[in-house]
C-alpha cells in the first residue's frame, strides 16, 4: 500500500538553481494535485491534472511547471528557485471529483 | 464562489478534556464535506467525511454533522489524547474536481498529559 509517494523529502536549493520534486501514486487515480503549504498556513493549490496529457493552473502557479505523461507520475519542475519558494509541497491525489484526497508525505524546500 | 471558515487557533487542552473545532461553510447546493488530520512531518489524511445533509461522519472517536441549515461542520471529540495533537482542516470539494478543494486554515490542537 504505497500510496502517494514524494521524493526527495527534503532539500536545500541556492538561488537561481532548478530541480523536480518527484510524485507517483499507485491507486491509478486520475486527479493528481500539487500544493504547497507555508509555516502555520493552510493549503494552497499550485498545479493540478484530470488525467494523462492534462494539466491546469491552480492558485499559485507562477514559478513552477508539471507534465502528467502517464496516470502514475506528477513531476513538479522549479525553474530558477526564489527564497518565496521555501515550503513544504504535498502531491495529492483522488479517484473522482466529489472523493476525498490521498496526500504524500510532503517535500521540504529550502531554498537560501 | 465556495468558502471555509475554520476556528482559529492554537488549541492547547489537558488529555481526557472535550474538543470542538468549528468549520463553518459556504458552497452551492449539499457538496460534501470532510475532516482532514495531518499529524507532525506527515501529510494530511482523511479523518473523517459527511456526504449529505444530516450525515454524521465518525472515526478515532471523532465525530462530526453536516448541518445545513446553520452551513456548518464542527468537529468534536470526547476525551482527547496526547496521541491527538495534530493539524486539522475542514473541506469542501468543489462538485466536480475534489483537488480544487476549499481548505480552511487549518487549526493546531496541542493535547497536554
């Protein structure tokens, strides 16, 4: 029962450096959703997909890029990290609109 | 457009006292609703959900009612434990795509011995 699985769980970027934070689900879900949450905040929806070769922009975009090339997998690119980009980032999924959501562990970002 | 509005926090209460926290909602129509936990260094998980009107949702002696005429969600628990301290958030998915779901704020509840 893996679930939603995130790598890596943490990391420290510099300025100005890119990477992927890896997410893969196994329940053959088609939403797939990546938020980030702030110290002592709540969620906010940064990209979200509806199923293979569909990707939308959620609240918080700007910053970021994903690509959903199969069901399974949920990459979420950072180009040219910023220190605004420090936060820790769940991948989520569900199998249907109205269902609730199974998250990862997270991934916590520093970026100096 | 669809809002939750969550008890504020923290929360700090001694073991074996009675908890509520407040979700208050705003949404078109009978969405459901759900009671997300998310314990130290983990994700969030789903505690517990209400599908309809009325509906009780239960589990780890939690329990929560839909309540529609005061749009409300509150979340309570008898006797809590030192295992409960956690983050909590209420829910409400939008009514065809759960990942834009609407989070409250999410509040902190510290459980003392």
């Amino acid at each position: 029962n893996a679930g939603v699985t995130q790598t890596p769980k943490f990391r420290i970027l510099k300025i100005g450096q890119s990477m992927t934070l890896q997410c893969a689900q196994d329940m053959n879900h088609n939403y797939m959703y990546w938020y980030r949450q702030d110290p002592g905040m709540g969620l906010k929806l940064i990209y979200y997909s509806v199923g293979a070769g569909i990707t939308d922009k959620g609240e918080v975009p700007n910053g970021y890029n994903v690509s959903r090339s199969t069901t399974e997998d949920f990459p979420l690119r950072l180009e040219l990290a910023a220190p605004s980009q420090t936060s820790v980032y769940f991948c989520a999924s569900g199998d249907r609109g109205n269902s609730p959501l199974h998250f990862g562990n997270g991934t916590r970002l520093t970026v100096t | 457009g669809d809002s939750v509005t969550q008890m504020e926090g923290p929360v700090t209460l001694s073991e074996e006292a009675f908890l509520t926290i407040n979700c208050t909602y705003t949404a078109t129509g009978y969405p459901s609703l759900f009671w997300y936990v998310q314990y130290p260094g983990e994700g969030l998980q789903l505690l517990l959900k209400a599908t309809k009107a009325d509906d009780k949702g239960s589990n780890k002696g939690f329990e929560a009612t839909y309540r529609k005429e005061t749009t409300s969600f509150h979340l309570e628990k008898g006797s809590v434990q030192v295992s409960d301290s956690a983050v909590y958030f209420c829910a409400l998915p939008s009514g065809t795509n759960a990942g834009k779901s609407t989070f409250g704020d999410g509040t902190t509840l510290t459980v003392k011995p």
